[in-house]
C-alpha cells in the first residue's frame, strides 16, 4: 500500500500546481470586449476641439502646451456591436476622439479618462501626418513613440494629408470605416499609377535611419471624401518635409522606378491629335549608373508590355502594325514627358533623390557611394540623366478596325 | 517499468502462496471415494442448493447400476445429453458385458463406458469435487456411477454465441463488416481463419482469482521479438484480480504508466486490425467474454489511424490520414486558443474578424474562459447523455440538445456565436478521431489547456504543449518509445507516420518492434 502512497504523489503535486495556477488569475489578460480598437490616427497642428475646451473650462487638464492635436479613430465595443447586427450600420461606425497636448503618449492615456474601454494600437491601419505639421517637425520625432511601441505595428502605413489630417478620418457614409478606406486604396495601386507602393513604418524608419529622401503619399479631403493626390517629398537631411509632387509628377516617379503595377497612359495621336490610351500590363526600369572618373551619370531604360485600351483615332486600324507602332511611339512620348518633369523638379527645384538612383549606386558602385553618399541630393540634382522608354502594345482588345 | 514489475510481483507472490495453502488443505478433504450414495450426499452439499442444478438418477443400461448425471440448466446442451448421452447409457448393453457384470461386483468399469458407450468427443474423468464443481458450472455435464471411483465429465458446454455483427465502435466504410463477439474461441477462430497465417501463436492464460478467465495471448512466432512476448506474458501472469470482467481490466493492470492521460494498449474490436498488427510484429490478448481485443506495444501515431487508411489507395488514404491529424489537434486546441485570442491577443486577430467578434460578444458577461467551459461541459454531458439514452433517442438527443443549447444560449447573451463554431468545430473534430479511448484522452487534455490559456494566453497554451510533449517523449509502452517514429526519429519510418506511401514502398516491419523477419515484401 505504501508504494501506491508513492505513485500518486506526483498526482497530488501535479494537482496542486494546476490549482495554484488558477489561484494566480488572469495574468495580463484583456478580453477583447473591453478595448477599443484603435484603427486609425491624425496628427495635426494643436487646436482644441470644443469637448476639449468645455472640459478645460470646468478645471480640466494638466500642464502641456497645445502643440500637436492627435485624433484617434477607434470601433468602440458598442459601434462594433451596432455594425454587426442583421439591420445594418444606421449610423456612424467608428468614433473620432481628438486630444491636444505635446506628448503622444500622454494624449493616448488621456483617452483612458474618457472612454471606458482604452485604445490598443494592435489594429492600427493608417497614420496621417498633416502638411504643417510635417514641415515644422521631424518626422522621426513625430513617430519616435511609435516607433518606439510594440503595439502599433510596423507594417502600419505613413500617409500626408495637405489639409487637416483629421478631416481624412472622416467620413458621410454610414458603415464606412475611414481608416480602412485609407488602408484600401493604398492597395489599388495596380490600377493607377499614382500610388506609390505603401510606406510603412517600418519602411520610413529605415528612410529616416539611413539619412535618404522618399515620398510619401498624399491625401486630400473635402466633404468626408478622400482622394490621394501625389506625394509629399521628405528631405533626407532634415527628416522634414519639403514639398510636393504632384499626381503627373508622381506618375513619373513611378516610371522611374518601375514600381508600378498597372495603370494607364492618355497621349494624343500625332497625325490627327486625337486620344489612345495605353493600359500598362507589366513595368519594368533599370537604373544604370555610368561612373567615369568623379563624373557621375546614369542611364534610366523603361520598359513596358501593355494594351491598347481606349482608342479615338478613327483612321486607325488596329489589326494594321504601322498604327501600332505609332500607337506606342505616341504614348512613349508621354511617358518621357512624364520622367522629364519629374527629373526636374528633383533635380532643379527640390534637389533630392527620391527616385532611388542612389540606391542603384551604391549597389553597383559601392566605392563611389562612400564617397558621395555624404552629399548625395546635392550631387545628384547635378548628375546627368539619360533615359530611354519602350513600350510594346500587345493586345488591342476584342475590337479591330473597320475592313478597307 | 521494472519498478513495476518487481513491486507486483512481490504483491503478487504474498497472495498466491496463501490461498494455495488453503486450496490443497481443501483438496484432502474434498475427494470422490467409491461410495456413490456419500459422493452424491458430497455434490448435493456443494453445489445442490442452486436452483439451475439438475440431477438427473438412472440406471445404467438396464443392469440396475445407480448412476446420474447433473448439469446446468442453460449452460448444458440440452440436445446434445437427451440424444447423444442418455439413449447411449440407457439402452442394453451388449451381452458379453453383461456376463462380465458379476466380477465387478456391483459397479462398472469406467473405461467400459468412456470407450464404448459414451459417443460424444469430448470426456475427463476427475477426482477432487472442486475440480467437478468448476466444471460443472461452466456447462459440462458430470456422470457419477456406483461403483466408480472417478466422475465423468462429459463436455457438453453450449457455447452462447451471437451473430457476427459490424463493430460499432470501429466502422469502416471500405473493410471487413466483422467484428469480434463475446466467445473467445470464436475470435481465435477469426484469427485462424482469416489466411492460413503462418506460425500463428494463441497461448492460453487464465485470469482472475475467483471467476477464472480464458485469456489468449496471439502473435506470429516468426516476426514477433520474443523479449516482447516474455514481457506480456509475464504482466499477465501478474494480474491478481477476483476477477476480470473485461479487457479493460488487463489493459489498466499490465500497462506502463497509469497516470498518463494516454492509452498505452489499444482497443479494437476489429479481427482485421489485430492481424495487422500481428504482421508487424505486436502482440494481441485476447479475453474471454468481451469482444474487444487488446493490442500492445501501441504508438500516438496508431491511435489516428485506421485500417482504412490502407485499404483505400494511398492518395486518399495519405489525406484522411493527414484531416485526422489536422482533426486532433483541432480538437486539442481551439476552445484553448479562442481564449488565448479573446483574452490576450486581441491583436493577433485579423482586424474585420476582431471587430465582428467583438460586435458579438460585447453583450457576454463572462470571460472567455467561463463561456468556453460552460459551452464544452455541456456539450460533454450531452455527448454522454447521448450514448445513455436508448437507441432511437440518441441521436435526436444530440440535435435538439445541440442546435437548442447553442442557439438559445447565444440568443439568452451567455456565449458568443463565435464560440458556438468553436465548440462545434472541437466536437465534430474529435468525434472523427478513429478510436474511441483516444478521443477521450484529446477530450480531455482540453481542459487543462483551455485553463493554460486562461492562466498565461497563447503562452500558457504552448507551455501545455510542451508539457504535453515531454510527457510523451519519455512514455513507453512496453518497451518500445510511445512517438516512435517520430522520437526517437526514424526517417525510413515516416512512409507510414503521417502520410500513407504506396504499399510497395513500405518492405520494411516497424523497426521499433525489433522484429526477427524485418522483410514485409521482395
């Protein structure tokens, strides 16, 4: 009988562990209908909204200066529950919270005081940095905690708004969730080739690390509408930001780096002045950078396979090749003007690359990047820069030319 | 193990010695003598009260020979004494036995019966009325005769047989419709009869002190590792038990760890199963009165498989093969990581199913946790509530408790929707989990993992893995590792671990069974 005593201790042990672990609780545990989900997050120059001012009026608030205003979008337990019902959304399905002050994460906290349920930052989709603010700030001061935060995820997106930051978080539609409208046409870019591929947080946090200027995409609102319109040029020296690409020019960009995924490209026919539009299939570029000496060149070669999708040309005939050809040749001439704008501006107005020539450079010519990288904007708004486009029409549709 | 071995074996010995003393001091006493009025006075004593006990007194072919037979009402064949043993002893003897009658004076040869009037096969002359009583009552018939010094036991024992029927515990859609049955020498004879297999062992124990059981210990001399057998047999002549009702009795008493939640000898009831795993060189038991066989040494890996597998072709045999696993842990897991999810890592869910789900659940009063083990234990008692109800009942039992429970319990705000789909998922998965004594262990291991992930999250759920996985590492099941061949890793062996690889390709027995023959085919 004793050995049996002996066999079951472990039993009696193993027992008593489990027991003890349900003594201890819930360790950090947060269930999921007490949080709200915060989604989305503007960054603008410090106005109080009305709550703020009635509140601080009754003897609210703590010593800060109204530098910056932060709106959190966030989906509430309540609206979410309201969104799910059989019935459908009737009314708003997100909450816009604003606080001012000159720390982020004291205005996060502050929210704590006003909502029952807290803000996580698990589900962030987009943050949107207001013109002002970006030319006033450093980037990486206005991210830092962020960055800094295990909660927002790297993979959240970096926008710009021209406006108030706040108003791209708003919208008129029951059951539209503007965050995720932010986050969604973000991911059309294989439609138009005036999205830029998205810049995370991560991915700006390692433009601002190692010193080089990008873009980032730009946001306009009016009347709870968005639309993206061009990019906003960050300097690589000054984290800040220093103007603006416009759609054309952005589309540019793009052709430069070959980035994009579809698109289309309107020109006018030369003979008879009259449209076709080329739709692009695939888009590839190489930056080729020539070094002689201290002189320093590249050579941009673009090219493309795409469709003819639209055609007002009533002389051409589509199932004839010479048409085609001078289809391609016209809108090739676009496209290079598109590049020949852009280049300009980067090079004689704004003087940064944002194009990732250097990139190219220091991968194939390491050497010489050392030496230039210090000052590269400067000496890149110097370099020469030959380009060369070939777009190749492939498929012009299920409709020919009228027979002659 | 051998702990175990030696500390039954100790126990074991204790016992024996004493009841042998008592046995033989009986036996002195307890002996026919030739006086056939006191042996009859003696039978009478011993087993004369019970009601099924019929004697039957005559006399011996017409001589005036006093004999009778008795036998149990039921047990006995009846047909088999009324045409084959009583016309036999009660019509005339020839005439040159009669003549020889004087110099017997009185009595009658025995051997004179035995060899030329009883015309059945099987007869056993015993001497001690313990021996008699045992015999008696388990459907023989006894002939006592005046005279003789010895009774007749004269095997007449009716076996009560069913009809072979589907098991139902283990159907197949592909496979034999053949299921063991109570009768023990029925299933040998499945076993036998099923291909001439060569070599073909059934060793006979009996077990169990006071009701005493026919146990059969089959394997194939040939491939089997004979320390293997050794070990077996020795376990089972361990078992000291009054009595061994069913296998599962054997099964609790020779296995290794009886505080792991895992079985370490299968179940089955399947004559085709048991064949399968005596060709790669296990060892079956099997007991008298139950229809479910034991089969040991078994792995994890046996207990989500199922002789279907290799009946339908590989392809479809690798992929429910591959579902099943899926299936399990499955079953292990989600109502745990529904927690982990719905408490910790609200993060981790992809943002549109966080937002629904906590549209749903912002009315539920309760954690995660409670709402899980409220919906799990009411699906286990309606699980078992199912199998208690008669027949026709069950099943609708398990709709109208299901689908009502369910629904009225999201409608009532107790549990989430989402939680209802888990619970359904977990259900449905272990019910596809091919042996029933496995399922129990997975839906076991459920609730200690949902309290991990209710204690430390996602976190907690993986130190229950790791538990889990340690646990299972070190078990054996007689002598051979309990993840082979996974741990230890046998590459050459995973054709049959998780995926099913053409039968051609699988020349090879289990090597962790340490077979003598390890050629299977070329």
């Amino acid at each position: 009988m004793k050995q049996t005593h002996s066999k079951i201790r472990p039993l009696f042990i193993s027992l008593s562990v489990f027991l003890f672990l349900s003594l201890t609780g819930c360790w950090s545990s947060h269930e999921i209908e007490e949080q709200s989900l915060g989604i989305g997050l503007a960054f603008d120059k410090g106005k109080q909204s009305s709550i703020e001012k009635k509140l601080n009026e009754q003897g609210g608030g703590y010593s800060k200066r109204n530098l910056i205003t932060a709106t959190y979008q966030f989906i509430t337990p309540l609206v979410a529950s309201s969104t799910t019902k059989q019935a459908g959304p009737q009314q708003k399905s997100y909450v816009n919270v604003s606080e001012s002050g000159d720390s982020f994460h004291q205005m996060v906290r502050e929210i704590s005081l006003r909502s029952e349920q807290p803000v996580t930052a698990h589900h962030m989709k987009v943050v949107v940095i207001s013109e002002s603010l970006a030319k006033s700030y450093k980037l990486e001061q206005l991210l830092d905690q962020n960055f800094r935060e295990s909660e927002v995820r790297p993979s959240c997106l970096v926008l710009i708004s021209k406006g108030r930051a706040s108003k791209t978080l708003e919208t008129k539609k029951a059951g539209e969730i503007p965050a995720f409208r932010l986050a969604g046409i973000v991911e059309n870019a294989y439609r138009s080739t005036r999205i830029l591929p998205p810049m995370s947080h991560i991915k700006v946090e390692s433009k601002i690390k190692s010193g080089s200027s990008f873009l980032l995409q730009n946001v306009l609102s009016a009347n709870g509408q968005v639309k993206f319109a061009g990019a906003a040029v960050i300097d690589g020296k000054t984290h800040k930001m220093t103007g603006f690409l416009n759609e054309e020019e952005l589309e540019g960009v793009t052709w430069i780096t070959g980035k994009g995924k579809g698109g289309v490209v309107k020109s006018f026919y030369k003979e008879t002045g009259q449209l076709i539009v080329y739709e692009i299939e695939t888009m590839k570029s190489r930056i080729i950078p020539r070094v002689k000496g201290n002189n320093i060149s590249f050579d941009v070669n673009i090219e493309s396979v795409g469709r003819l999708s639209e055609n007002w040309v009533l002389s051409g005939n589509t199932f004839k090749n010479e048409f085609l050809k001078k289809a391609e040749k016209s809108s090739e001439k676009e496209v290079k003007r598109l590049v020949r704008n852009v280049l300009e501006k980067m090079q004689k107005e704004y003087k940064v690359d944002v194009a990732g020539f250097g990139n190219r450079l220091r991968i194939e010519n390491p050497k010489v990047w050392k030496k230039v990288k210090k000052d590269w904007d400067q000496t890149f708004s110097e370099t020469p820069i030959n380009y060369n486009v070939k777009l190749t029409i492939n498929d012009y549709g299920t409709s020919g030319g009228s027979k002659k | 193990m051998k702990e175990w071995i030696s500390k039954i074996g100790k126990k074991g010995k204790v016992t024996n010695n004493d009841k042998l003393e008592a046995t033989t001091s009986q036996d002195t006493t307890g002996q026919f003598t030739d006086n056939f009025i006191l042996n009859l006075e003696m039978v009478k004593q011993e087993i004369g009260h019970n009601w099924d006990v019929h004697f039957r007194e005559f006399n011996l072919g017409r001589t005036g020979i006093r004999s009778i037979i008795i036998f149990v009402d039921g047990l006995s064949d009846k047909d088999l004494i009324d045409k084959h043993i009583m016309p036999s002893l009660m019509v005339d003897f020839s005439a040159e036995y009669k003549q020889d009658l004087p110099y017997l004076k009185g009595g009658i040869s025995k051997e004179f019966i035995k060899n030329e009037v009883l015309s059945i096969s099987e007869v056993e002359e015993v001497r001690s009325i313990k021996e008699f009583t045992s015999k008696v009552l388990t459907g023989s018939t006894a002939l006592i005769m005046d005279g003789s010094l010895n009774a007749l036991i004269l095997g007449t024992t009716k076996l009560k047989t069913r009809t072979i029927e589907e098991p139902v515990s283990e159907a197949l859609v592909r496979g034999p419709r053949v299921g063991f049955t109570e009768s023990l020498s029925d299933n040998t004879s499945f076993l036998r009869g099923s291909g001439e297999i060569e070599n073909l062992s059934l060793v006979k124990f009996q077990v169990g002190k006071r009701s005493k059981k026919d146990l059969v210990v089959a394997y194939i001399k040939d491939i089997v590792d004979p320390e293997l057998v050794q070990e077996v047999e020795n376990r089972i002549k361990k078992i000291d038990m009054d009595s061994v009702p069913e296998s599962g009795y054997v099964e609790q008493l020779i296995e290794d760890n009886y505080l792991s939640p895992f079985p370490q000898v299968q179940n089955t009831e399947r004559p085709d199963r048991v064949i399968a795993a005596l060709m790669e060189g296990r060892v079956a038991i099997l007991l008298d009165g139950t229809p479910f066989a034991l089969i040991a040494p078994v792995t994890l890996s046996m207990m989500l498989q199922s002789p279907e597998d290799y009946y339908e072709r590989w392809i479809p045999g690798t992929f429910i093969r591959m579902l099943r696993y899926l299936a399990a842990i499955l079953a292990l897991f989600t109502p745990s990581l529904y927690i982990a999810f719905i408490s910790f890592h609200s993060g981790m869910i992809p943002t549109k199913l966080a937002i629904s789900i906590i549209g749903t659940r912002s009315g539920v009063p309760f954690p995660a946790l409670i709402e899980a083990l409220f919906m799990e234990i009411s699906i286990e008692i309606l699980r078992e509530a199912g199998l208690r109800l008669p027949k026709p009942i069950g099943p609708a039992m398990g709709i109208v408790g299901g689908l009502i429970i369910g629904e009225a319990a999201v409608q009532a705000g107790i549990v989430s929707p989402v939680l209802v789909i888990v619970v359904a998922l977990t259900a449905i998965s272990s019910f596809s989990i091919p042996q029933y004594s496995a399922g129990f262990t997975i839906r076991i291991l459920r609730f200690p993992a949902m309290l991990c992930a209710a204690t430390f999250g996602l976190y907690g759920v993986i130190l229950f893995f790791l538990f889990m996985a340690s646990h299972l590492v070190k078990l054996k099941s007689f002598g051979v590792p309990f993840l082979s061949p996974a741990v230890p890793y046998r590459l050459s062996e995973w054709k049959d671990l998780m995926v099913r690889m053409p039968l051609m390709m699988m020349k090879r027995r289990p090597k962790m069974m340490h077979t003598k023959n390890p050629i299977r085919k070329g």
